[in-house]
C-alpha cells in the first residue's frame, strides 16, 4: 500500500504537469489544430466509419436485411475466388501488370526529372514539362478512346508502320492478347510520367548547390555527379514512394483495363478488380467483391509492413 501510494503522489504531480503542457501547446497552435479538424473529419467519415461494412465479405448480404441481419456464412466468398476457375489466371495476370509497372513506369518518372535536372536552358525545360504534364489533366476514358482510335486497324499507328514498310498487314493491338500489358504500360507511363516526376525534381531542387560545385572541383563529370551526389540526394524519397506503390501492389488500375479490353484479350488483361467488376458488381454479388477486397487489402498492408521493415533496415529510410 506504502508503494502504491508512493507511485500515484509520484505519478499526481507529472500527469498535472503533462495535461497544462499539452493545454498551453493546443491553445498556442490553436489555429493549426482548427484547420485539422475537417480532415479528421472526413477520414473519420469517409474512410474508418464504412470499415464495419468489410464484414459482410462473410456475411450472404442482402440489401433488404441490411449489413447486421444478414445471415453468416464464415469463408463461404473466401473459398469461392480460391476455388474459382479464373483465380489463377486473375492473380498471374495482377501480379505480372504490377510488377511491370514497377519496373518500367516507376523508374520512368526518375528517369525524366534526372533529364530535367540536367537541361540548362528553361525555356525548353518548361516547354518539355509542360508536354509532359498535359496528360494528367486528361479523362481516363479520353485517353482510352484515344487509344482504342489510335490503335484500330485503320487507325493511325496502323497506317504510319504500313507506310514505313514495319508490317504489311495491321496489326489488331486491341484483339490480340500479347499485345495488351504493352498498351496498358506504356500508356500509363505517357500519361503518369510527368506528374510523377514532380515529386522528384522538388527532391532535386533541396540538394546543396555546393556538392557539385565541390565535385567539379575534384574532376568529376556529369555522370559521376550524378551517380555519387543527385541519386544518394533523392533516395529516400525514392525509397518511400517506392513503398507507396509496393502498398498498393495488388491494386492495379482495373477502370483502365475496363475501358480497354474485351473477352479477346481476357487471357493477359483480366485482373483481380476487373473479374470482380463482372462477378460482384454486375450480378450485385456484395459480399463477393467485400472478400476479394479484403483478401487484397490483406495482401497490401502484408507487403507494405515487410517492405517498409526492409527499407528501415537496409536504407534507414522508412514511412515509420
């Protein structure tokens, strides 16, 4: 009793003292704390509160019962999409577009704001980011319909490789399945590429003027600079954003893949979110897509909690 005593007359005194600081703190930045309410506001909202609805994934939800009433069924969904014929082709084909983008769109943007970094003349630099940005700002569908014109047999990209002697026949890009992941890609990299290497030139931009300085004076060129000084400057953002997009691994674009292809090309472009689309949304089969969600948030928040341990252990860069 002595000792619990001891404690709270040790611990009365420090909590006191903890709640005045934490009152004079909130009162000071007040304004700061004001302008953070309607964000909480809306992720409290928006993103926590529809969390209780990832329940129906085992439930056979019916819109008439409502999300408590509906009757249990445990991994009834589960086992359906493990059990499902396309299961394997659905995860092959999320994993391969996935995997591409990280290794062909992801380096792109580095690539581009490495190439900006570099050119000295602004006028042409401006002019470049400005073509490089216009995409963005672009409807998806647009840019699909742009791409299904540009790429039908009589579009323009057939009538240029016929003209320059490439094939003698056109090609049908969007009914041949080999053809697909290549459109997706680099038609996401022409769209994305600009935007995202916005990120990386504000990298850029912090770096100390005077490493390079102090670099040209030891006789290093371009690309030795740009080896040992640019590239250890923009890492850790690298690092992170590469862990953002790992994150979100299991997610690819599946409106994209919509709006693109058809059951010709279903070999290379049907993912986990576009079988989904037609088995959840289409026969109103809820609790389905909930499962399937769920198994791809799972599988997201794994990769992202190993990727970023790896990260803090290897690079010391880390999102916590």
């Amino acid at each position: 009793m002595t000792t619990m005593s001891s404690r709270a007359k040790k611990a009365g005194p420090f909590s006191k003292r903890f709640r005045r600081t934490t009152m004079r703190e909130m009162m000071r930045n007040r304004s700061l704390y004001i302008m953070l309410i309607p964000v909480i506001l809306y992720f409290t909202l928006f993103h926590y509160k529809p969390m209780y609805g990832a329940i129906i994934a085992f439930k056979d939800f019916r819109p008439f019962l409502g999300v408590w009433d509906s009757p249990w069924v445990g991994f009834k969904h589960f086992e359906q999409f493990f059990e499902s014929y396309y299961f394997g082709r659905v995860l092959k084909n999320t994993i391969i577009i996935s995997l591409y983008q990280l290794l062909f769109a992801f380096p792109a943007a580095i690539i581009l704001a490495l190439l900006l970094n570099e050119v000295k003349n602004q006028i042409f630099k401006r002019v470049v980011q400005s073509i490089s940005y216009l995409p963005h700002f672009i409807s998806l569908v647009v840019i699909c319909g742009m791409l299904i014109d540009f790429l039908q047999s009589d579009g323009i990209i057939n009538r240029l490789i016929v003209t320059m002697g490439i094939t003698d026949e056109p090609i049908s890009f969007l009914i041949l399945p080999e053809w697909f992941r290549v459109i997706f890609i680099g038609s996401g990299i022409w769209q994305g590429i600009g935007w995202s290497s916005i990120i990386y030139l504000a990298a850029l931009a912090g770096i100390n003027p005077s490493l390079y300085e102090a670099a040209a004076v030891d006789g290093a060129g371009r690309w030795r600079q740009v080896w040992s000084i640019t590239l250890p400057g923009i890492m850790p953002t690298v690092i992170i954003l590469l862990i953002i997009n790992i994150g979100n691994f299991m997610v690819v674009g599946f409106d994209k893949i919509i709006l693109l292809y058809n059951p010709a090309t279903y070999e290379t472009a049907d993912v986990i979110g576009s079988f989904v689309f037609r088995r959840g949304i289409l026969e109103a089969n809820y609790s389905f897509t909930a499962a399937v969600g769920l198994f791809n948030s799972v599988i997201n928040f794994i990769l992202l909690i190993l990727v970023n341990q790896i990260a803090k252990k290897k690079a010391e860069s880390s999102l916590w």
